[in-house]
C-alpha cells in the first residue's frame, strides 16, 4: 500500500518526501487476512517508520511515518469472551503490541444502540438526509481544521504534564501488584510512549501550544478503556499487557509451567532409558488429565523443559529424550 502509493505520486511527479513525512493515514481493512509478506513490512514502518525497498536493482528506504488505522475480525467472525483478543484475532503479539490503542468493538443487542445505527444506514440513501444538522460540521471542515492543526500546531509538555505522565504510568505499574500477590504487567515502556503522543495528539486538536494535565488524564482515560480492556485475561478478570506484548499472560506461563513439571514427572517414571514420541506424550498426558491437552500446550512446555537444559527434543523424528 505505501509502495504503490509513492510510486503513483512520483510517476505524477510529486515529491512525497516532506509531505508523507509528518502526515497521512492508513485504513486497512481485514487485517487478520494480510499475508506473512506483507505482515513483515508492517513491522518494519511501525517500527522504525520506514520501508526498504530493492527493486530494479535499487535499493532505497523510504519514509513512512503515518498513522495505522486497522480493522480486524475474530476467528470464525464471533468474538469468544473466554479467550484472550491475541486468541481471538489471531495477529502476531510482536505486530499487535504496535498500535497506541486497541479497541474491542462487540455487536451486543441495545435497543437505543442498534436504532440510531439503523436511522445512519437508512440516510446514507437519501440525498438530502432528513433530520436537523445545523450543530455539525461539514466532512470538508473537519478535513481542513485537522490539516491546519497538523501543519501549524507543535504542542510542547509542561512540567505539571511531565508529573501527570509519570504518575500516570506509575499508578498504571501499580495495578499489576494489586490483589492476590501475584503479579502481572499492566504497563510497558511502550505504553508510556503512547500516553506522549496521546497527549500531543489531544493539545493538538485543541490548537494548544503546551500539553496541560488535562491532556493527559484524557490520554489516560483512552488507554484505561481501549488497550487496557484489551488485555483483560478473560480466566483471572486482572489486566496482562504480556498477553498482547508476547501473546501468553501470567495465567498461561503458570499453567505452562504447571505442565512442564508434571511432564518432567511423566519422563523420570517411564522414560528413563527411552525416547518417546510426542504423540506418546501427549496421549498419556490426557490420561491423567482432568482437562485436555493440546499440542501445542505440549510443545510449548516441552520447549519450556529445553530451554532449562532437562530435555533434548528431536526435530527429524518428533522424541523427547530425558538429559
């Protein structure tokens, strides 16, 4: 998308450079259909805002610092508040962990709700739409007062911003530690640098030249019900940005842990002298189970086992011998 633009704005000869540089938007629909390829060069622009490119013979790297703007589906188009939205969406942690502010939008029943969506459908068909719309502003007014603010507008942070940012973040690290004794991450560096632009984007609209506290308990608020509610373990009710950031929250490397040592057990009873199959594993696994076990539960905690050097496994033909 961002190649095939550049390239149709350079054959006109218009120089992108400057004007993509600080502005721009990109809407992607169906996001969780996006190719591996494709997937791979959104990591690099929302990264290090930029795009390499080897074509012709020519390599080059391009500017790309624009907003994302995506949409997504869940797996099997429904929703299952029983997983969490990196099992849901199905998206890579490492390309989710990206956006600013994640929002879950559920199609639930609401008769006030569901009326005002029908009224706004139904008028897209009308030419002129019936209803008072003297209050509004115009597609095109909205258009040139966001171009205005984003040419002319460069908010600076206040020190009493500074504090309120800090704070802010601290409060949000503190949740984390709340309740139970066991603890979760709530806030990453990552998400710090959200709250900054956030707050910028907010001073911005309002043509301000100095980010105020009040921007930021707005880019507060944002974070507290998009992102923050995203990542709500669906099992303990508490919120886990690891599950975003590395798609496992406390719950699962606990439960993954769990695993790990009953399948060490498992080897050091039967497997002594012998090198059994995952397929092996996995049955007698489910065998004294209460619930079942995947495959990949069980790689996962096999994987676990290797990293801590207690087992060796087999790639060629699938066993797990004891160290």
């Amino acid at each position: 998308f961002f190649l095939s633009l550049r390239y149709i704005f350079r054959s006109i000869g218009v120089n992108l450079h400057n004007y993509m540089y600080y502005t721009g938007v990109c809407c992607i629909d169906e996001f969780d259909k996006m190719s591996d390829t494709t997937r791979a060069i959104l990591h690099e622009c929302m990264e290090q805002q930029t795009i390499s490119i080897a074509k012709a013979g020519i390599i080059a790297t391009l500017n790309a610092r624009t907003s994302i703007l995506a949409s997504a589906n869940p797996v099997e188009s429904k929703y299952n508040p029983r997983l969490s939205v990196v099992q849901n969406i199905q998206l890579p942690p490492t390309l989710l962990s990206r956006f600013d502010l994640i929002y879950l939008i559920l199609d639930k029943p609401d008769i006030n709700r569901d009326r005002r969506l029908a009224k706004h459908l139904v008028g897209l068909y009308f030419k002129n739409r019936p209803g008072n719309h003297d209050s509004l502003l115009s597609n095109k007014e909205i258009a040139e007062y966001i171009a205005y603010a984003r040419r002319t507008c460069f908010p600076t942070v206040s020190d009493a911003a500074v504090r309120r940012l800090v704070d802010g973040y601290v409060e949000m690290r503190q949740l984390g530690a709340m309740g139970g004794g066991k603890k979760t991450i709530t806030a990453t560096p990552r998400q710090l640098e959200s709250l900054i632009r956030l707050s910028e984007a907010h001073a911005r609209i309002r043509l301000s030249k100095t980010v105020t506290e009040s921007d930021v308990a707005e880019a507060l608020r944002l974070m507290h019900v998009a992102t923050q509610r995203a990542a709500v373990d669906p099992r303990t009710g508490t919120i886990d940005m690891d599950a975003i950031h590395t798609g496992l929250g406390a719950a699962d490397r606990q439960a993954n842990e769990a695993l790990a040592k009953e399948l060490l057990k498992l080897m050091q009873r039967n497997y002594q002298n012998d090198s059994p199959r995952v397929f092996q594993l996995l049955n007698e696994m489910n065998e004294q189970s209460s619930e079942e076990i995947s495959q990949e539960d069980l790689m996962r905690a096999i994987n676990h086992l290797q990293d801590d050097g207690k087992v060796i496994f087999s790639n060629r033909n699938g066993s797990v011998t004891l160290t």
